[in-house]
C-alpha cells in the first residue's frame, strides 16, 4: 500500500490556531509537531519519556510528546512553548528565566516553561517545594535546578503584579527559602530521577 494511503488524516488545534494534516500512524506527536507543523520549539531528548525537553500540554495535562503519537490529538487542544509569548510580550515565565539566567544550552528549556506553565495555570501561588515536586520530571544537565526555580517563584509574582496592577497596590515579590546546601543537592538530585506526582 502506498505510504500517502496509510496516513491519517488529524484536525487539531495547537497554540489556539485550528490545524490539520496527513500523518503516518507511527509518528510521535513529537515529530508530527516538529515536521508536520513546523513547531521546533519541542526538543528531542531521550525519546522514552524521561527528560521532559519535549514537554506539551494537551487538553490541560502535561505530556512527553515523545510518548504521544500524532493521531491521538486528534479534536485536542495542544500548548507548545511557542504558544506562550504573545504580541504583547514574553510570558512572565520566560521573561523570569532570561532575568534569572535559569538556562544554558536551552535544549531542556522549553519543556521547564511548558511544564512550569501547567503548574502556574493550576497553582498560581505554589512555593518551593511545590515547584520543585513538579518539575521533577523535567532534567536540566547545566544549570542545576536553583536557578529554575528561583525563576519560577519571580514568574508569580510578576504575574500576580499583573494582574493586580489596575485594582491595588503591588503584592511584595517574595524570595525562595534558603536551604543548606546539602539539603538543596539532596533534593535536586531526588528530583531527577522521578516523575513525581504532577500530571
């Protein structure tokens, strides 16, 4: 059978914008993003679900988009980290990463934005340890996850700054608690083999 008739036909909306395209029933929702809708922000990493660079959101839940095939986001809602600026600006998210110089090389970056996002939308005040529970299914290999997080807890309160711009007064930013320093190397190191409890 010719390969054009093997293909499905998928209509899905990815970043609010309606799409629809021919994919061959094996390839991943990763390449599918990557190929079929030129949405490279997604990385490719480990391909079995355990370094979270390829991190999506769909229909609200965080997935490894390496461990999704393409067809089954068919009549889906799909967030990809190119989905998370608008023309106003940057997201709080990545505004707080470039301040807080959370990144180096970027490869497992877009998957910390997407995945710190889904935690926000549900979450807009969690603390430390929430954050870090949460992204314990997202590697990072250069910065360590201090940083990370410290940009995540800036992100809120730029958000909530935001938000309350027009009706008050600025809420104070808060600051991450400190932690010894064998303590913060226990936890990053505990986080990074784990999915945790987040989706």
């Amino acid at each position: 059978m010719p390969e054009t008739l093997a293909k499905v036909h998928v209509r899905t909306t990815i970043n609010g914008q309606p799409m629809e395209f021919l994919v061959p029933p094996y390839l991943s929702l990763l390449d599918t993003l990557r190929e079929e809708a030129g949405l490279t922000g997604s990385k490719e990493g480990c391909l079995d679900g355990n370094c979270g660079a390829c991190t999506v959101i769909v229909d609200g839940r965080i997935v490894d988009s390496c461990l999704v095939l393409g067809v089954e986001v068919e009549g889906k809602q799909v967030q990809t980290v190119e989905g998370l600026a608008t023309p106003a600006g940057l997201h709080p998210l990545q505004q707080a990463f470039l301040e807080e110089a959370a990144l180096q090389c970027g490869i497992c970056t877009p998957g910390f934005l997407v995945s710190a996002k889904a935690l926000l939308d549900r979450e807009p005040h969690a603390d430390e340890h929430r954050i870090r529970h949460w992204l314990a299914g997202n590697l990072c290999r250069c910065t360590g996850y201090d940083k990370i997080v410290r940009a995540v807890i800036k992100a809120e309160d730029m958000a909530a700054q935001l938000s309350r711009s027009k009706n008050g007064p600025r809420s104070a930013a808060r600051t991450p608690a400190k932690k010894p320093a064998a303590q913060a190397k226990a936890t990053s190191k505990s986080s990074a083999g784990t999915r945790g409890g987040r989706r």
